[in-house]
C-alpha cells in the first residue's frame, strides 16, 4: 500500500473484525516517522480502536467442539470406569463387600453414566451434581476403598478444566455481546476515515 494513497479509506468502510485489526495496524506501521500534529493525533486514535478491537474479540474466543470433546471424554471416562469397577466388584464380591458396592453404585451414579454421551452442558452440571452429592453424603472415604484413591483427584482436575474450558469455571469471562464487536468495527473504521483524512491534508503528493 502506498503511504500517499488514502482514496478508500476517508470515508468509513466496511470490513470484518480480523480484516480491521489488520488494516490498522498495517496503517500504524506504514505512518512510522510521521511527526506532523493532525495525523499523529488521527493515528493515536486509531490505533486506540485496533486495541479495544482485539482486546474484545480476544475476549470471545472459545474452545472448538473438538478440543472440548478432549476434556470431555477424560471426564466421562473417569465416571465410566468408577461405574465399571464397582458393577465389577458387585459381580464377584458376595456379602458386605457386595453389598457396599451395590450401595455406592446408587448413591454414587444414581442415574447411571448415559450422562457422559449428552450434550457438554448436561456432562458438566451432572458432574458438578455429583461432586456435590459426594461431598454432602461424605463419600469420599468409600469411594477411595472402592473405587480407588485416584477417581476423585482426576475426576475433580478433569471437571474443573472442563469448567474453565466451557467458560463457566472459577475464571470465566463473560463473552461479549456480538453487538460490542459490531461497534467497535464501527468505531475503528471511523478511526481510519479519520486518519485517512488527515494525511490527505498533508500528504504533499507532488514530493
């Protein structure tokens, strides 16, 4: 792009959020050595927008489907395998041990584990249930005997990484309403007609 040549951009135009960032800062880079007052001032600004821009649509990023299906199936997968050693321990124990098996199957995973194949939203509620109805019903000993003392300290990694990655976690950030994004694009493209008029003020286009 030629530093001289502002024609498309002093009037607002319009363009995507990654498409505005980059034209910004492209415009920021191609204004190094720029000392005169009107532009530096029109730069300043704009390149304020380029910030607020990223900064919001930095905000909304979110993990794909993929990479929560990652986390997902570790946490299912642990609730799987406590449901399979106590059906396991149920199926050849007999008497008391039998019976503790068969009792904290209920209390523990009173529904089953079909939870684990819905939506990541019931995944995530129902073990957070769980976790709970573990710590009211004081399981946590029983579930160490039985199960083993490794279900719960993965279990609770795997479902606070979840948490987190579904943005409802201890550090979520609410996402940004898709009108901000669509404002500050605004704001940023004003920016640049801004400083496009600016330069065509003072670009000598004879030099």
């Amino acid at each position: 792009m030629s530093i001289s040549d502002f024609s498309h951009y002093v009037t607002p135009t319009r363009f995507s959020a990654a498409d505005g960032a980059v034209l910004g800062m492209q415009l920021i880079t191609a204004a190094a050595g720029i000392e005169a007052a009107r532009p530096r001032k029109a730069l300043e600004l704009m390149r304020g927008e380029v910030v607020r821009l990223q900064e919001i649509t930095r905000d909304r990023l979110r993990p794909s489907g993929s990479a929560l299906r990652g986390i997902a199936s570790r946490l299912g997968g642990g609730y799987v395998g406590a449901r399979m050693r106590l059906d396991g321990l149920i199926r050849i124990s007999s008497g008391d041990d039998q019976a503790r098996a068969a009792s904290l199957r209920v209390r523990l995973l009173p529904q089953g584990t079909k939870f684990v194949t819905g939506e990541f939203t019931e995944l995530y509620t129902t073990s957070d249930n769980l976790l709970r109805r573990i710590e009211e019903q004081e399981l946590e000993a029983e579930i160490d005997a039985l199960v083993g003392p490794t279900f719960l300290p993965f279990i609770r990694a795997q479902h606070a990484s979840f948490g987190e990655a579904l943005g409802v976690g201890e550090t979520a950030i609410a996402v940004p309403d898709s009108r901000a994004v669509s404002t500050q694009i605004t704001a940023l493209a004003e920016a640049i007609a801004a400083y496009g008029r600016a330069m065509v003020g003072w670009v000598d286009t004879e030099d």
